[in-house]
C-alpha cells in the first residue's frame, strides 16, 4: 500500500495532472477480487462469492462521478466526511 501511495501522489505532484487515483482494476475491465462466506444459520451453508475492487479516495472524483447521495470515504481505515 506504501508503493500505491508514493506512486499516487508523484502521479498527481506532475505538472498539469489534474487528478489522479489508484485502484486494483481497470474501470470498466469487469476485473474484481473475490471473497467467499457463508451466512451461519441460513439453509444452505454454500459459499458465496463477493465481489470488489480496491479504489482510493480520489478515485470518482478523478473519474469525474457525481456522489448522488450519502459520502464519499478516506484513506484506508478513516472516514470522510
């Protein structure tokens, strides 16, 4: 994560580079990471998958997508506001 982050900010520290944002996957790519669970107590103890891609704060912003509702979110391990 150290790597992403030093790579992230001389990134954006380039002159002319409006935003820039890190993320695990390609926008669009249909990439994801998978976990599995399963729900301890429900009629099939299958597996399940659950789909995500990391992507840092800056990321929709630097895509130019509208947060509609709620908030937007920090660093790993903080909160936005």
């Amino acid at each position: 994560m150290a790597l992403q982050r030093q790579l992230t900010e001389m990134i954006q520290a380039i002159p002319g580079v409006v935003s820039a944002a890190s993320s695990t996957h390609v926008p669009l790519s249909g990439g994801n990471w998978s976990h599995f669970f399963s729900v301890v107590g429900t009629p099939s103890a299958e597996r399940r998958p659950s789909r995500f891609a990391y992507v840092d704060p800056e990321y929709f912003r630097t895509l130019r997508i509208p947060l509609l509702a709620g908030r937007g979110f920090g660093a790993f391990g903080e909160h936005a506001l």
